[in-house]
C-alpha cells in the first residue's frame, strides 16, 4: 500500500545557521531579503551544515557571492538561526508539563538526558512521539518542535544524543562538532532506548510513533528498520536504510522531502521501489522548491507553507496511528 504526492509550488528560503562565534552574534541586516541569496549558496551551506567544507572554505566560497550592498558579515549574520523569535512555543508554556529526565541506554551511550512534555489538558492515556535531532544536539528549535508535539496532544519525549559528552553546547556549531565524535550507530540505540522508555511510562498508551528531522530523519527510518511494533515513523529529508533492511520495516511511513535537495532525494528512487517490492505502508509528500531545512523556522531555508502543510499533515498521520 503506498501513494506519492507532489505537493503544490512553495516559495524558496535561504537556509542560514550559525558558524562563527557562539558567544558573538551579529544582528541580522534587515534589508537583506531571502530573494537576494542564490541557490548556490544554499547549497553551499548544506555542504557546510552536514562536514564536506570546513569553516574556512565555506566562508571563503561564500564570499564569492558578495558584493556591493550584500557585504559577507550581512550574509553571514543573516544565515544565522533565530533561536529566540523563531521559537513557537516557548518553555513554561502553561499548556504543558514539560521535564527534563534521564533514561537509561546500555548499547549507546549510558544515560541519556531528554526533554520530556505532556499536554495538561489530557488525563487519559494517550501515544507517545520520540522527536529525533538534526546533527548538532538538542538544540531550542527541537525542544519548541517536542512542545508543539505534546500541544497536539501526544507524550513527547526529545533525547539528546550528545549527552555522553555535556549535552547540547549552546550553539550548532560545537553541536555538530561533538556529534561527529559519536557513532551514529550508537546514537540510534539511544534513540530506541528512548521509545522503550516512552512506551513504558504510566502515561502512554502504549502507541509510540517517531519524527525526525535531517540525522533524525535517518534515525526515524532506521526505528522502523530495528522495531518491530513501532506505530508510526515520520522522517523529515532522512537518509534512506539499505534496501535489504526494508523486509523488516513494519510501521507506516510518512515521508517529507525537500524538491531541491537533491542529495538526500537520490537515495528516494531505491527506497520507494523497496517499499514498493515489499508492499509496506507509506505516503510520501515531496515539496517543490523547497530546500533541506524547510521546516526548521529558525532560519531563512524556512517555508512557511511547506512547513505548515507538513506539520499538519504529520500530526495527522499521528492521530490516526497513535490514538485509541
């Protein structure tokens, strides 16, 4: 069972984020506009975001793509994320219980920190979401998103995988340094650590499902790979699992794609025709010219339709699969 749709046009986005500093930060120029950034330098950035250019060639090539009013540190100030207006909903928000806990992770990396949130306005017993990272920790954009997951009315439970080393360091990018030093294999047993932990709790259900973003969208289909009664798994632009893991997979899918992320979407072909071969449940949306990111609000790679459609679309598939 399986269905493709292509979504309507969305408008693009630059994808900003932070590489200097993390204790210096410049405002951003107001007048600088997403629509005079070229592509190039979104992918640029992407190639910078996930380790193939270091920060002395990034900034190096991204300077080629200066020049008059566009000064590089204006460029660079507006690539940074905006961790404090780009979050929706803030902690202590008073809909939500919401915790930091420890859980315990024998094969990845011992104890495990994770925020922890609960809708108040629920009693009952209701499903459980485990809301996977991008490659830099647990950082204040993933901790807003595991809040939005428990105001739609689910047991949100985000880990931190860089707690073996300190936990999150403040900024993304001694985040994605730390994260480097970890084996993603590893991480991903901290992560199904995490939905034992969540299936478990007196509050659930007992329907746990998973979303993940970029690293956790990796992570997201290799929870349906590796467990056999997760409920439902939602990969934002993941990595795809090898073909040969897609017998086992058992949950549905929901998958979101980025139309010009070209590096993640060539592993798309192989995974749809496996999916297909082996007759597994999924759906999966692909965004038109929207790049890797557009979910994260926190930067200019932001769409706001895109995201929106996505999210809602997500929280969909949720109710459906996790409740009752």
């Amino acid at each position: 069972m399986f269905s493709l749709i292509v979504s309507l046009p969305y408008f693009v986005y630059l994808w900003k984020d932070q590489f200097h500093s993390p204790t210096k930060y410049t405002p951003i120029m107001s007048e600088l506009k997403k629509e005079d950034i070229k592509q190039e330098v979104f992918d640029l950035y992407d190639d910078y975001a996930h380790n193939r250019l270091t920060r002395r060639d990034f900034i190096q090539k991204l300077s080629l793509y200066t020049g008059g009013s566009l000064t590089l540190p204006a460029l660079m100030s507006f690539m940074m994320p905006d961790y404090k207006g780009g979050v929706q909903i803030k902690a202590g928000d008073p809909r939500i219980e919401e915790s930091y806990i420890e859980y315990d992770s024998p094969k990845g990396g011992g104890k495990i920190k994770a925020l922890r949130c609960v809708p108040k306005e629920h009693s009952g017993k209701i499903g459980g979401v485990v809301v996977v990272h991008e490659n830099r920790g647990l950082n204040p954009h993933i901790e807003d998103v595991a809040r939005r997951t428990a105001i739609a009315g689910f047991i949100a439970l985000a880990p931190d995988a860089l707690s073996p080393l300190g936990g999150y360091p403040g900024n993304d990018d001694d985040g994605r340094a730390l994260q480097r030093e970890r084996d993603r294999d590893e991480m991903l047993e901290d992560f199904i650590a995490a939905y034992h932990t969540l299936k478990s709790e007196e509050r659930c259900n007992g329907k746990v499902g998973v979303v993940g973003f970029c690293f956790g969208g990796w992570i997201s289909n290799m929870m349906a790979v590796k467990i056999p009664d997760l409920s439902a798994a939602v990969p934002f632009y993941g990595g795809q699992p090898e073909s040969s893991d897609v017998p086992q997979i058992q949950a549905p899918l929901l998958l979101h794609y980025a139309g010009l992320d070209t590096r993640v979407n060539a592993g798309w072909p192989e995974y749809e025709a496996a999916l297909k071969a082996n007759n597994k449940a999924y759906t999966a949306f692909i965004y038109p010219e929207v790049n890797h990111g557009f979910h994260n609000d926190t930067t200019p790679r932001y769409d706001k339709e895109a995201a929106t459609l996505a999210w809602s679309r997500t929280v969909d598939f949720f109710k459906e699969k996790l409740e009752g």
